[in-house]
C-alpha cells in the first residue's frame, strides 16, 4: 500500500469513528444522503426483518443491502462480516448460524468494533467474535470461514484486488461470498462518476459491473454474478454481488494459477506428455508460450494445503479468433501422476467450469486420444459428451493416432 493509499485509509476510517460515536450517543447515522439525495433501502430500511434487534443496531445499520439474506449461512456455519461497522449484519448471521455456528464482525475503526460489541452484547449473541483489522489483511487463517458477507464497504477500500484476495484465501473450499455494494454503470462519464460518488460516500470510488467480475474472476471466484438491486444516484446503483470458491478433495486447494508457479505447471506437463497418451506433443512448451496461448482468467492450479505444492492445473485456450466462437475454449487438465486418484482432476474441471460460466463461455471443448480412458472418464463425469472420433489424425513418435473429440454444452450459458 503507499502513502497515499493508508492516508485515504485513515481518512475513511476516522470517518467512521466519528460517526459510530454519534450511534453511541444513541443518534441515528446515515452517511449516504448527506443532501437528501438517496433514499429508502440505505441503512436498515434495506431488511425483510430486524424484529427484535437492540435500537442502537438498527440505528448504527449503514448498509446498501441485504447481503446475510443472500448468503444464507446455515446452522453451524462460520461467516466472516467484511466492514461489520455497528454490527447489525453480524447478529442476522449469527440469529441463523445457531449456537453451534461463529460470526466474526470485522472492522478497521476501532469505535465501530465498540458499538458493534455493545450491540452485540445487548442482543445476548454468544456466538459472535469482533476483530479490529482492515478487509485488506483479514486475520484469519486460509480456509476458515464458510461464508462471507460484506454490506457497502468493498467501495472504500484503497485495494480492492486485494479484499477479493483475501476472501478468497479465508474461504473454505466450496465457500461463498455475497456483497451489497454500489457500482457504477459501465462506461459512465468519468466526472459524473466521480460526482455521483462523492455524493453518496464513496470516497474512494466504485466498481462498474464489469470490473467486479473481472477482479472476483482474478481472484479465482467462480459462479459469480453482479445484479442490480436499485438504482441509487446519476448512473450508481445498489448491486447484490455473489461467488463462490471451487470446492476441493481433502487437503487441496485450488487458486488461481500464478507465474511463480510455472517450474512446477510445466513440470507436471512435462510428466503427462512423457506418459504417452494426453498429447501430440512431447515437449512441454516455455512458460512465454504457455502464457501467450492460455486465456488468462480461467487457469487454475490444484496445491497440497499444508506444503503449497502443485500437483495438478487445469487451463484452456479459445479454439478460434472468429467471433461466432467467443465462448468456445479448450481444456487442458493435467494432474501429477503421483496424485491420480484423489479426485483432483475433476476438482480442476469443475473449478473451470464454474469460472468459463460466470464469463459467458457456453462451450468447452478437448480433443483426447482413445487410449486416455483417464481423461476421458474424467471429462465424461464434468459433464463431457463424445462428439465423435477423428481417424489418423496425426502421426505421434511415428505411429498414426486418433483423437476422440469430446464437448461441454453449458446448461446455463446462453439457453
Ligand atoms: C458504510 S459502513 C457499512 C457498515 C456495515 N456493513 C453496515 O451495513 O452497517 C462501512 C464500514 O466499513 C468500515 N471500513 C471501511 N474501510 C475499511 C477497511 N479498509 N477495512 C476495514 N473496515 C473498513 C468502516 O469503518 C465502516 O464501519
């Protein structure tokens, strides 16, 4: 972060102190229409039901959404509050999470963390935990939480990329994250963006709809959707955003794949293609060429959770530069043979899928030779069909092979 990035920070937050202190005197705070410019849905007007939730909640409540009634936490599970401020978030996750369930509030002004507590406390909530610490650098170990929430906060981080990435490390494979927010309509002008900010409190600007996608799709979220709830202010609206992290065997995680990763990717290639039968080739490509060819967005890597070795990935590459095959790509999934079996290779398909969908790829297609009954198994139970078989389609260390074409229709994109 530079200078300027915690100054702004600091601003934000001593902002929110100040206000939090205007609940505890038992005012009601509403930071969103400083000239009587946004109106219903801000704050505790945007819930189905607070009944029996302590005033001073209520009161403190700065949100631009519902995003606990999105999520649906369930008995038992952990959720994590991004920007819990006066807490009112916390106690509707915690009403539904049980007794055998924990939710933590987060929050970077320590005033807020107090009257959230207090609240807390007046509720009689057991269930709960408070930590003072910024959405940046979440104080929780990787793959702790099930769900997470965050209610009109993300806008005013400094690094958003960030906040994405650290949802993404907390999250527990299969975990899922949903956000009420306020974005800007893509393409808007950028001083009335600018304006309609700072009229409603975004200091530190918003997100369009498509840049929400792209950062949730870099973090390596899939199943992700950006709707809009209301408009708001001159090209602002309230927007629910939702994802989900992949799920993953036990003692694997999948991440996005990074350039650090590349000896090890690469490795593993190497070792598919020396066993014969996953490719025409028979060298691994340089990482340069690797990169160039693959779609940047939808590549994963599957790494053992307590060492961070990779032992599988899975890419694809887009079949054509026509238009008409926007959304057709190709897989390439590979997994250390020392790791068959684990279920790692269906991980890593399915991780792509969940992430080709969220951005409108409506088929994924391979080419695998007969011999690759692995593969083909594999793909088949992602949801795969056998398109048909390609005869003598190329000559591989000197014999003629043929090649089992296969396809994955989407059922959701573009139906
Ligand atoms: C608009 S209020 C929303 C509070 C709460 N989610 C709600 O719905 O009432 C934004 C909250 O996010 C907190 N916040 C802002 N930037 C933060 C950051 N970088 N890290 C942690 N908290 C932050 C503020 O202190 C404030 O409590």
């Amino acid at each position: 972060m530079t200078e300027g990035e915690a100054r702004a920070r600091a601003d934000i937050i001593a902002r929110f102190d100040a206000m939090a202190k205007v609940a505890q005197e038992g005012r009601r705070i509403l930071d969103a229409r400083p000239d009587g410019a946004v109106d219903d849905g801000f704050g505790a007007s945007g819930y189905a039901d607070t009944a029996g939730l302590p005033d001073g909640a209520l009161r403190a409540s700065l949100g631009c959404g519902d995003p606990v009634g999105v999520a649906d936490p369930r008995p038992g599970e952990t959720v994590l509050d991004l920007g819990c401020g006066g807490g009112l978030d916390v106690l509707l996750a915690a009403r539904r999470v049980g007794p055998a369930g924990k939710v933590y509030g987060l929050d970077a002004s320590a005033e807020m963390i107090e009257l959230a507590k207090a609240n807390a406390a007046e509720a009689g909530a057991g269930n709960v935990g408070f930590l003072h610490a910024a959405i940046e650098d979440v104080p929780l170990p990787d793959a702790s939480v099930d769900v997470i929430v965050s209610n009109y906060v993300i806008n005013l981080s400094v690094d958003k990329p960030r906040v994405l990435e650290e949802a993404y490390r907390v999250l527990r494979p299969g975990g899922r994250i949903a956000v009420a927010d306020v974005i800007a309509e893509d393409g808007l002008d950028p001083d009335r963006r600018a304006a309609a900010e700072r009229r409603v409190g975004c200091r530190y600007g918003t997100l369009t709809e498509g840049e929400y996608r792209a950062l949730l799709a870099r973090a390596g979220f899939g199943r992700y959707t950006v709707t809009r709830a209301r408009p708001v202010i001159d090209g602002l609206h309230a927007a629910l955003i939702r994802a989900g992290k992949p799920d993953a065997p036990p003692g694997i995680v999948i991440r996005p794949m990074r350039t650090a990763d590349a000896d090890q990717v690469l490795a593993i290639y190497q070792a598919g293609l020396d066993g014969g039968n996953a490719s025409f080739e028979t060298t691994a490509p340089s990482w340069e060429a690797f990169d160039a060819g693959k779609l940047p967005l939808h590549r994963y890597v599957a790494v053992e959770a307590t060492t961070g070795q990779v032992v599988g990935w899975v890419a694809v590459s887009p079949v054509s530069g026509r238009c008409v095959y926007a959304g057709v790509v190709e897989d390439s999934v590979y997994v250390h043979p020392d790791h068959a079996g684990r279920g790692i290779g269906l991980a890593l398909l399915n991780a792509l899928i969940q992430s080709t969908e969220a951005a409108g790829v409506w088929t994924i297609e391979a080419g695998v030779f007969p011999e690759n009954t692995a593969s083909l198994r594999l793909h088949e139970k992602a949801g795969f069909r056998v398109v048909g078989t390609r005869h003598r389609l190329g000559r591989h260390h000197g014999r003629w092979r043929d090649v089992v074409l296969i396809e994955r229709r989407s059922p959701v994109v573009g139906v």
